[in-house]
C-alpha cells in the first residue's frame, strides 16, 4: 500500500515535470517567434525610412539617367550614389570611351 503511494507520487511528479518542460519549451518558442517578428518589422520600418535619401545628409535621393546607368543623385548636397553593379557599368563605359578615344588618337 505505501509502495503504491509512492509509485503515484513519482508518477505525479514526473508528469508535473514533463508539463512544466513542455511549458517552458512552448514559452520560449513564442519568445523567438516575437523576437523575429520584431527583427523583421524593424527592418522593414528602418528600409522605409532610409529608402532614396541620402546616407550623407539625409534629403531625397532622385534617379537620373547618365550615359545609360541609373543613379542617385541627392536633391540637396548633390551627392551621387550607385547601386551594386552600376559603378562597374559606367567604368566599363569610360573604359569603351577610352578605347574610342586612344584609337581615334592612334587613327585605328
Ligand atoms: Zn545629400
């Protein structure tokens, strides 16, 4: 009789455990799916607010066409920003100019 007394009591604290683990498991779950939730809403609050202004003094940026290449050129310093890729367009281009330029001069 006592034995059976005392094989209740493990059982009961062993469930009490197991539910307190699953608690514990379930509770930190939900913390990391905020702390995501968060990181992504900050990140989507702080594109919004420094999408196409300028990183030097923070007015509007706006697109220009130059030689073909879209960049950004700041309404107030006059700053002019690239993309990725896009320097890399406009050496290419400078460098074709250069080419022109070097064959016209040697008449090639
Ligand atoms: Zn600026």
């Amino acid at each position: 009789m006592q034995d059976d007394h005392r094989r209740e009591d493990e059982w009961f604290r062993e469930n009490e455990k197991q539910l307190l683990e699953a608690a514990r498991a379930a509770r930190a779950r939900r913390e990391r799916e905020r702390a995501d939730e968060e990181a992504s809403s900050e990140r989507k609050r702080l594109r919004e607010m420094h999408y196409m202004k300028c990183p030097k003094c923070g007015h509007d940026l706006k697109e220009q066409d130059l030689e073909g290449v879209k960049i950004d050129r700041c309404t107030h310093c006059e700053g002019v920003f690239f993309d990725a890729g896009e320097l890399d367009q406009i050496f290419a281009k400078k460098a074709e100019e250069r080419r022109g330029f070097f064959r016209r001069l040697a008449g090639i």
